[in-house]
C-alpha cells in the first residue's frame, strides 16, 4: 500500500487479536494510544474491528528493521506518511490474546 497524510488514516482496534506488525520494504510510522484515552466510534465484531478517534500518544516509525506487536489495548494507526510517501509492504500476523 501507498502511505497517507495523517488525516487520512483512521485509528483501528480489536478485541480479540493482537497484531505483529513487520515492515518488508518501505517506510510508515504507527500511532499507538491506549484504548481509555481515545473515544470508540464503531464496533465490528464479526470483523473484530473497533474504530476509534483521539490523538496518539506514540509514534514509531517503521523500516524493514522493525517489528511492532499491539495488543487490544494498543489501538493503533497505520499506513502514516513519514516524511513523505511510501510504496510499502508488510506482513502483518493476528494471533488470539
């Protein structure tokens, strides 16, 4: 996927998985805030999908060297420009928690 501008990403969480992030090629970074900071939108739970709004409380920015594991707690964003566009790949890996 192409990276975008920040007001563009929206922030997602799940309640029953937890997701490894790993960067193959490319640059993004990932907001991270915890789940009681932010104020929940919508639920999806045949998707296990909760959308979220609020302002991050970390950033990471992701290369190929770096592996990223958010819990349920961890609502993230991803798919964020850093420092311009990006042509990314990544494998990303659910794992129940």
């Amino acid at each position: 996927y192409q990276t975008m501008p920040l007001e563009q990403a929206i922030w997602e969480g799940h309640a029953q998985y937890a997701d490894m992030h790993v960067l193959l090629s490319g640059r993004e970074k990932i907001g991270v805030a915890h789940a009681e900071t932010l104020k929940m939108m919508i639920q999806k739970p045949d998707e296990d999908f909760i959308g979220y709004e609020g302002d991050a409380e970390v950033w990471f920015p992701m290369t190929p060297e770096d592996i990223l594991i958010v819990f349920p707690e961890d609502v993230h964003k991803v798919k964020v420009m850093d420092g311009g566009g990006s042509l990314v790949e990544k494998a990303c890996y659910k794992f129940r928690v």
